[in-house]
C-alpha cells in the first residue's frame, strides 16, 4: 500500500517547500488539477527535477485527446497520469497505449461515475493501471466518502490496482487501510496540518504496519 501527497492549493516554490517537508514518508506527489490549471506542466517538469526518487503524478482529469495529453504529460515528467472514468473508451485506451510507449502508468479516476461497478469492470478490461475512487471536494461538503465505493470496485476489479482519494484524515485512515487500496491519495489530511511532517509519519506508520 502507498501513500501519495495531493497537492492542489499551492505555487510551484510552495510546492516544493511542502514535499521537501514530507518526502521521506510519501510514494508519490500529486501535481492536482488546481495546481496544473495555474502553473501548467512546468509544475510536474519541475517538481520531477526537485524529487526525482518520488513518483509524480499529474492529476490532468483527461476526458478527451488521451494519446496526447499523456503524451504531453510524460515529457514533462509525470510518472502517472489521470484520465477520467467517465471518459469513452477510446480515450482511455490511446491514453493507455501512450503510456506503455513512455513507460507510464494511467490511474483512471472514477469521480460522478454514476453506474460505478459496471464501469470499473469495463475500465479495467482496458488495460489501464490503477482505479481510483474519489469523493470530490463538494461532494465532501455534503458528508459523502469513498469507502464503500472502494469495497464496491475491489469486488469486480480483477487487474488494476485500486486507489482512493477524497477527504482522507488521519481519523478515517483506519477505515481505509482495512479495505485495503494499492493506494492512499491524501491532500488536506497532510497540508492542511500545522505539522505536516508529522502527519505524514503517522499515516505512513499505519500503513506500513497493516
């Protein structure tokens, strides 16, 4: 099981400052979407250069021209690109294919996926790396989490890996860990603490320990 930092509030200097806080507990640092949309894929370029024992994951939300974004993202860097569930299969599998080129991994993110057993079943027909399920920040809001979703996919997902994200704290880990992802994405639950090393640690501890 790894630990992947999610960082979606921050610049690029910011960013920096944050992973080199944490970077010894972390598997892979997350480019989100916010950070993309205001700093480009200079973000991951240059976030590759600074960790390049850290895998880096571009949180591009691919929904259309899946060949070339990742082609796109792979030249910047990324280690793992995103492309979203609800997407064709067309897209998915050029991203996929362009990916095997470069050598990289595509976690397919299943965020308002409404028929969500159905489709995982299909995505991970496709050949792509991991399937995440993903409570987004609104969704949030209202109370909702990931968990049952996530039991949901392990049931039908025979080759991907399975991964999580939305919301995840150190209070609500223990929950996660016993369903049991390939991966734990955390965003708020590491930056937005006032000792963000230490929160790192602990949640890498209770993942190393399971």
């Amino acid at each position: 099981m790894k630990l992947q930092l999610a960082l979606d509030l921050v610049n690029i200097p910011e960013a920096k400052e944050v992973v080199k806080e944490v970077q010894e507990y972390i598997d892979i640092v997350e480019i989100g979407t916010p950070v993309v949309i205001n700093e480009g894929l200079l973000a991951v370029k240059e976030i590759k250069e600074a960790f390049p024992s850290l895998d880096v994951l571009a949180d591009l939300k691919i929904m259309d021209a899946g060949a070339y974004e990742v082609m796109k993202a792979s030249e910047a860097g990324a280690d793992i690109i995103t492309v979203l569930g609800a997407t064709d299969d067309s897209t998915i599998r050029g991203a996929v294919e362009e990916g095997r080129k470069h050598g990289k991994k595509i976690l397919v993110d299943m965020i308002n996926v409404k028929n969500l057993e159905e489709r995982a079943r299909e995505v991970d027909a496709l050949g792509v790396d991991y399937i995440c399920v993903h409570t987004g920040y609104d969704l949030q809001a209202e109370g909702e989490n990931s968990f049952e979703q996530l039991r949901m996919i392990k049931n039908v997902v025979k080759n991907a890996k399975t991964a999580i994200a939305g919301g995840i704290k150190l209070a609500t880990l223990p929950e996660v860990i016993e369903a049991s992802p390939d991966l734990v994405i955390v965003g708020g639950g590491i930056t937005g603490q006032a000792d963000k090393r230490a929160a790192a640690a602990e949640m890498k501890r209770l993942i190393s320990a399971r």
